[in-house]
C-alpha cells in the first residue's frame, strides 16, 4: 500500500486489535479517517488508500455501473492488502475489516480467500462480487461476523447486485444486517453507533 493512515501512532498500537479500512470507488483514505473517531478507541485504525488512479480519487480495481470486473484486477488488489497486513499483523491481536462501498467488495474478497485470519468485518452501502472463480476459492470453516449496512433506496447498488450480496451473507456469514431510510449511498451518524457496538461486542469483548 502506498499511502495508510492510521487512528494511533506507532508506539500505541502494539497489543491492540487492527481494523483495515477500505474506501469506495474514486475516493480515496481521507473518506475512511472521517470515520476514526466514531469508532471504539481499542482498535487500531489503518486507512488503505486504492492502487488504481480514477479520475480524482482512487480505487482497488476497474468496475463500471453494472460492477463488471476483471478477476485478475480484483486478485492483484486482494495480494496487495494481503502482503501489506502480513508486514504489520506482528503487533495485533486480531484483524478485522471494514470496508465502505467497492471497499465493501475489497473486504468480502479477502475474507473469501483467507476466512480465517479476520475476526470480524464491516460493509457499509457496498456489495459483494458475483465472481464464479472467487466462488471456487471460498473455504469457510465456520461463519464470521458481519456487518452489512446500508439503504434499500441506494441508488449506486443496484438491484440484481443487492440480491446477490444479500444471499452471500446469508449464506457465508453471521449476519448482522441493518438498514438506515434516508441515508441513500452514504454512512449515517445511527449506522456507526451500530457499527462500534457490534464491533465491541464480537471483537472488544467476544466472551460477553
């Protein structure tokens, strides 16, 4: 990862659990700092920024309205988050993901490829990809924790895209689904309260 950004200085983050943040489509790390702090201070916070240039802003692979994609894009992307927690997971309790649009792709992505090294994770008006290969490399053991948030009426996510995520989590996940009227193709104030309770609750404090 080129550029990360994190909740904590280095000297704070030892023994704390890691949350990796991933933005959406043609934004960038900025977006996901916003969010540092309505977030439960335990947690070591790291905004990505995207390897792929668009426009203004940055993203983790190519997509068009319809979410089309190339699995090799997509796999790059994935390696590179890989390698990059792999250099700082040394000083972490847990893993654990959240990802706000394409970063909710990012993040479904990586917990289908390598379920077991993630505590929990967090979407947010995002979607999950309808990838016949990614379907292949899916090896779940058991369910994780997750989030899913967002609005019915988001105009971004389309239909046939929301059907298809919502039956993955069902099907892969334990599932936490919440929706917010209104919010349309963004994060309320109400999601991130609900957000860090079920992060405290599944990671902070799993045995309560």
């Amino acid at each position: 990862m080129e550029r990360v950004l994190w909740s904590k200085p280095e000297h704070e983050r030892d023994g704390t659990p890691l949350l990796v943040m991933m933005h959406g489509y043609g934004r960038d790390e900025s977006r996901m700092v916003k969010l540092f702090g309505s977030l439960p201070s335990g947690f070591s916070c790291a905004a990505l920024r995207g390897p792929k240039e668009i426009g203004d802003g940055y993203g983790w692979f190519l997509l068009d309205y319809f979410l089309t994609h190339d699995f090799a894009d997509v796999i790059a992307a994935a390696n590179a988050v890989f390698s990059w927690i792999e250099s700082v997971k040394f000083q972490h309790t847990s893993i654990s993901l959240l990802g706000y649009s394409q970063g909710m792709a990012m993040a479904t992505t990586l917990l289908r490829l390598r379920p077991a090294e993630f505590r929990a994770a967090v979407g947010l008006s995002g979607f999950v990809l309808d990838n016949e290969l990614l379907a292949m490399s899916e090896s779940f053991e058991s369910r994780p924790p997750f989030f899913w948030g967002r609005d019915r009426d988001d105009l971004v996510i389309n239909a046939a895209a929301a059907e298809h995520t919502e039956e993955w989590l069902h099907e892969h996940t334990q599932l936490t689904a919440r929706t917010y009227p209104g919010t349309g193709h963004a994060i309320s104030a109400a999601e991130l309260v609900d957000v860090s309770a079920f992060l405290r609750h599944y990671v902070l404090n799993p045995g309560n």
